[in-house]
C-alpha cells in the first residue's frame, strides 16, 4: 500500500488508514477501561494508586510513542523519496533503539519509582500498592517499546491493520488475565493489584512475537542479518533527533499529568480516583479521532517525501475537518451522559460527582485536541518535531503551574479551578498550533519555489533555453 499513499485520493486513504487505527485504540483503551474497573473492586485506594502511577506509565508510553513517531516520519520520507535501502535500515535500527531505551526504563524506572511516589504524598498501603503495580511495568517496559517500534515500520508502509488486529486481541485476553492474575488459580498465586500489571506484561511479551512476524512480511526486514541490527551511530542520532522531540513532547504531558495529580493530591485521595476515572472516559470519547493521527502522519511523511505538498496540505484539512465534526458529537454525548459513564467505574458517590464536573468542562476542551493533535503530527511527518515540545512545555508546565494556582487558590475554585485550567491552556495551544503550522507550510513552499528556480535551465532571448552553438 506504500505507493497508494503518494497517489490514491486524499480522504478515502486518509479514512481507510485512521479506521484500523480508530478500531485499535478503541479496545486498548477498553483494555485500559478493564484495569480500571478491576482495580475498582479491589479498593478505592487500589484505584487511585493506579491514578498515582499513570504519570510513570506514561513515560513508558512516551518513549515508545516518541520512537515509534519518529521512526514512522523517517521510514516513510525514505519511501516516498523512493530509497527504499535507507528505509531498511531505519527499519531495522529502529528495533534495536527500541530494545535499547526498553532496558534503560526498567533500570531507571524500578530506581526512581519509590521516590517519586513519595514525592506525591504515598505513604503506608497506598505507596505499597503503587510501588507494586508500577514495579511489574517497568520490568516489562521493553517490550511496550518494541511493540512501537514494530508499529511504527508498519504504519510508514500504510500496514495499520496488524496492530490494531493485536490491539483487539490483547483486549480479549485482558478480560481473562485480569482476574485470574489478580486472585489466583491454576498455579497461579492471587497477585492482587500487581497481577493486573503482570497480565499486562504477558500480552505484551506476546504482541512483540505477533508483531515481528507482521515486520517481516512487509519485506523491510525480512531475511536481514544480525549486523543490521547492530547499533550504528549515524542511524541512531538521526532517530534520536527525531524521536527524542516527539518522546520529550509526550513526557511533557507524563509530567503535565503529574502537576495535575499533584495539584488535585491536595485535595484527597477521592479527588486523585476521580480524575483518573474521568480521564479514561474521556479517552474513549477522542478515540475516534486518534486514527486520523497516525494517518496524517503516515500520509504527510510519505507525500512530502515524494514532494507532494499539495497531497500535505489536503491531508491536513481533510484530517481536522473530519475530526472536528466527530468531536461535535463527542460533546452532544458527553455532557449529558457524564453521570450515567461515571457510575459504571465506581459505586462512590463523591468519586463520581467530582469526576462529572471535569467531564462536563471537558466536553468542551474535545475539539481543541482534534485541532492540537492533528496538526502535531503534521509536523512530526514533515520533520518538524521539535515544536510538539515547545507546544508540550508551554501547555503541560509553564502555563498550568501559575494557572492552576490563580484558578484554584486566587479565584477559590478548588479542585474545579485545575478543570478551568486545562480548559484555557488547551485551547490556547491549539490556536498556536494552527498559527504554527500555516507559517511552516508557507516557508517549506517558499523554499520549495526557489529551488525549483534554481535548478531550472536559462531562458534565452527568443524563448530558446537551449545553448547557442
């Protein structure tokens, strides 16, 4: 399908790419959902201890997004520019960055954890059933970054089925793992909260067998030996100047989740579970947009690859005016039916009244990351990486830092100022995304004009461009 991305109709490939995508985020998200509501029957505490380690988990994610984003824009541009060698060995290196940094996060990660919980105000069972579920996640960090990584050589080659055909399976098994790791049987001790974390692992661990057999059917490393595999430096720096941009920007929204939690940790434990009960809803309301992200990633990667900045253009407003109409439709829904979705993670009344008012301001925050999002990848495929972090700082640190505190403390809004200020932050960022964008596109288009002046033939009197003898 790689060749389809640079010639078949722009919003037909752009639906039949971000479908599959859609479908899988939708059950990892579910997949997500699961562990929540299990975690629920456990204890409130279980709950917001899972809430608590989200901010670690999200490195995890980060890394691997980062990598993935990264690897897909470079494998893609090398596609689309017809180098199909150097895309081989992005390829391949790709893994071996991924395996690589997977390692690092466990060591770090199992290292930092307990630190870092006491840092958020964890003390006695609740630090322990933190420390316990997010210590099983480190130990399999490598393999939620393989798994990217693998995904990531996929999507630049238009294959977004694979994944979302693992992502489907992983849910399905996670409806069975969750209890029986929690409580036990067949040989297996009762875990409790951890055993949650560790059937996540297995799949996992399962997902990265599943996937290498995709990758090397897609003919990008199939029948390589070891050496490719080998760390090159002139490869990884180029992932790393890549990747790093696009992992950094989704740490800035670990730790915009971490100011967050630590802000709404002030007013209780209740209001820590609440959040991170919300949180998940609003997930699977976005969910049928996340497609169109890696789509317009995949499609601009490959179309600017090839010079086809009309192809870029079409892709981008194609993208933001499908996401917006389904956005519309996520706020209809959502604003009325935030009590009903609220119930069905938690029986706690004050869980769930806290968690409707952050649904009923989010409802209204959905378009805004249509329009943030979708242009970020743009940028990503374009090789322009490093305004998601700019954009990640500003919205996830600088801005919710003071904003957090003059809405909270200032206006005497309580919890429900920090909701307010995830509202204001995130619209304004998408305004400057929008902003940003447009003045990309019109310098990468001015650059592109002269260069094709500069490498035209000389025009002669006459209209004669050809050499006089």
């Amino acid at each position: 399908m790689s060749s389809d991305l640079v010639s078949a109709p722009v919003t037909p490939l752009l639906r039949r790419l971000a479908i599959p995508v859609g479908i899988g985020y939708f059950f990892n998200t579910m997949f997500n959902v699961v562990d929540t509501w299990y975690a629920s029957r456990i204890s409130t505490q279980a709950m917001a201890a899972v809430s608590l380690s989200f901010p670690l988990f999200f490195i995890i994610i980060a890394i691997g997004s980062g990598i993935s984003t990264g690897a897909t824009a470079l494998i893609g541009h090398a596609l689309g520019a017809g180098e199909r060698e150097k895309a081989v060995l992005y390829s391949a290196q790709a893994i071996s960055f991924a395996v690589l940094h997977g390692v690092l996060l466990t060591a770090v990660g199992l290292a930092s954890a307990p630190i870092i919980f006491h840092s958020m105000g964890a003390t006695g069972a609740y630090f322990a059933l933190a420390i316990s579920y997010m210590g099983a996640l480190f130990w399999g960090a490598v393999f939620f970054v393989v798994n990217q990584s693998q995904n990531s050589i996929l999507n630049a080659t238009g294959d977004t089925k694979s994944y979302r055909n693992f992502l489907v399976t992983a849910f399905l098994l996670n409806l069975l793992y969750d209890p029986w790791f929690i409580y036990g049987g067949f040989g297996l001790p009762p875990l409790g909260l951890s055993g949650i974390a560790w059937g996540t692992v297995t799949i996992q661990a399962s997902g990265c067998i599943y996937l290498q057999a995709k990758v090397r059917r897609s003919g990008l490393v199939g029948g390589l030996g070891w050496r490719e595999f080998l760390p090159r430096r002139e490869v990884f720096t180029s992932l790393a100047r890549q990747g790093f941009p696009a992992s950094l920007s989704m740490m800035t929204v670990a730790l915009g989740v971490f100011v967050i939690t630590w802000y709404v940790g002030r007013f209780g434990q209740v209001e820590v579970a609440a959040y991170g009960v919300a949180t998940r809803i609003e997930q699977i309301v976005l969910l049928p947009v996340m497609g169109l992200n890696v789509a317009t990633l995949a499609l601009v990667a490959q179309n600017s690859g090839a010079l086809r900045y009309d192809r870029v253009k079409e892709t981008v407003r194609s993208a933001l005016k499908d996401g917006l109409t389904l956005m519309a439709f996520g706020t209809l829904l959502l604003y009325p039916l935030a009590p009903g979705m609220m119930s069905l993670f938690t029986s706690d009344q004050r869980v769930t009244h806290i968690g409707v008012q952050y649904l009923r301001i989010a409802a209204f925050v959905l378009p805004a990351y249509v329009i943030l999002y979708i242009n970020t990848f743009a940028l990503q495929g374009l090789r322009r990486p490093r305004f998601a972090v700019v954009i990640g700082i500003f919205r996830q640190v600088v801005a919710p830092v003071p904003a957090f505190w003059l809405l909270t403390v200032g206006f005497g809004l309580g919890v429900e100022g920090v909701w307010w200020g995830i509202f204001l932050i995130t619209w304004l960022a998408a305004l400057i995304s929008l902003l940003f964008i447009r003045h990309t596109m019109r310098e990468i288009l001015a650059g592109w004009d002269r260069a094709e002046v500069e490498v035209a033939p000389p025009v002669l009197e006459g209209g004669d461009s050809q050499e006089r003898g």
